[in-house]
C-alpha cells in the first residue's frame, strides 16, 4: 500500500524560529517520487520541491531544505529563520509513473508563523 | 501567461442539483486530475485524465462524472448522487509521465489551479 503521513496536524512558531515538518512515506516500489507542495490561504498549491526515489542527495533553497532518508522512509522539510508569509499549509505527496502519476497526499501541516 | 484556471472561484448550489467545475489549462499538458480537499484533510483523487478522450476513476469517483474532449479542458460534473458535495475542487496538470523524462520524473509534477470553493445550500 502507498501512504503518506504527516503527523504533525498543526504547528505554530515565532519568526526567526526554524521549523521541521516531517513526512514519513510508506511503499513497496523502488523508483518513486516524492513532493512537496505549499498551500497558502488562497488555496493554490505551490509546488516546491521534487525528489526521485533514487537521488538521496538532500537539497537546500535559500531558507528551505530538505533531508531524504531511505532508511527510515522520510522526507523532511526545514525552514529555517522561518517569516510570516511562510504560515501556509505543507503536503507531502508519493507518486509512481505506473498509476498516471497518481498523488498519494498526506494530510498536510498546517504552520502559523507568529510575529 | 501560461497556466491553469478554474471557474467560479464560488459556486452554491442547492440539493438535487448537479453543477459542472470548469477547468482549462494552456501548458500542453497531456495529463489533467481532479481533487477534492476536506478540512484538516489532504487531497483525495477523484479523477485523472492522461490522454483526451480516455479518463480513470481515482479514489472517490462515485458522484461525479467527467469528460476529456480537448486537451486543455477537463470539467467535472458533481451530480446529485453525491451525498456531501461541499468541499474545495482543485484541478490540475501535468506535462506527461513517458520517456526518459518520465523516468527521472521530470515531468510528473502536477501544477494546480486556483481551486473551487463549493457550497450545497
């Protein structure tokens, strides 16, 4: 079966602060594809980041990164010297090239960024 | 300016009733989904398109209906059979998912649309 969970339902922290929301992904495959994406209060979601099942390498954008862990089936964002206009909510999401590119979502965490 | 849109951005309707959420896209995209997002919830797949004229079911297909005519358009009807309409509808796309591309999943990123937000009064 395919999951993602996102344990964390909500999260509040005090500009500046750095923060880690966590994704933990379940699935048999060996070549798979993991995401993240941001929902403003707008309601569209903003794609930020893509990662294939075989390139471990962790990735760093500005204030975002992003630690992926095979070994313990995670995807983990960090925001770091986090800002107001970063309160949104985050999805994690699996896909595979079999199903049509299916997204499996988590459901989501929300982050309040508190001036 | 390239991308996805989908209209209204508010939609009432009123039980019984069955209401069809436009969605169009001007990427190229072979590719078109439909979502539904509850609160406190992540997206659930209704249905997806990867070619016009072909869709598949998703995970809550049952209520509404679809149909994949042009490239760019892929509309979703909720019918009256839909027991809990009142939900947020996001649309999106995406490129294609074959060749070597696809397989470093270049091009399997969805884009999505600004959403509809609709209401059973």
């Amino acid at each position: 079966a395919q999951k993602v969970t996102q344990a964390q339902t909500e999260i509040s922290v005090v500009e500046k602060e750095d923060v880690t929301l966590d994704c933990v992904y379940e699935t048999r495959d060996t070549t798979y594809y993991l995401f993240w994406y941001k929902q403003p209060p707008s309601g569209e979601l903003v794609f930020l980041i893509r990662r294939n099942s075989f390139d471990e390498q962790n990735e760093i954008s500005g204030r975002y990164s992003w630690n992926f862990q095979k070994s313990t089936s995670s995807f983990n964002f960090t925001i770091t010297a986090s800002q107001v206009v970063d309160s949104a909510v985050y999805f994690c999401a699996l896909s595979f090239l079999y199903t049509g590119n299916q997204f499996y979502f988590g459901t989501g965490t929300s982050l309040t960024v508190i001036p | 300016d390239g991308g996805i849109t989908q209209s209204p951005k508010y939609l009432f309707r009123k039980e019984g009733q069955n209401v069809t959420l436009s969605c169009e896209q001007n990427l190229n995209h072979d590719a078109m989904y439909w979502y539904r997002q509850d609160p406190g919830q992540g997206l659930r797949l209704i249905y997806y398109s990867q070619i016009v004229n072909d869709f598949q079911k998703g995970d809550i297909a049952e209520g509404y209906s679809v149909s994949r005519e042009k490239k760019e358009s892929f509309p979703l009807t909720v019918t009256s059979a839909q027991k809990n309409p009142t939900a947020f509808y996001l649309c999106a796309s995406s490129p294609g998912t074959g060749g070597v591309a696809g397989r470093t999943g270049k091009y399997n990123e969805q884009f999505f649309g600004p959403g509809t937000r609709l209401t059973v009064l």
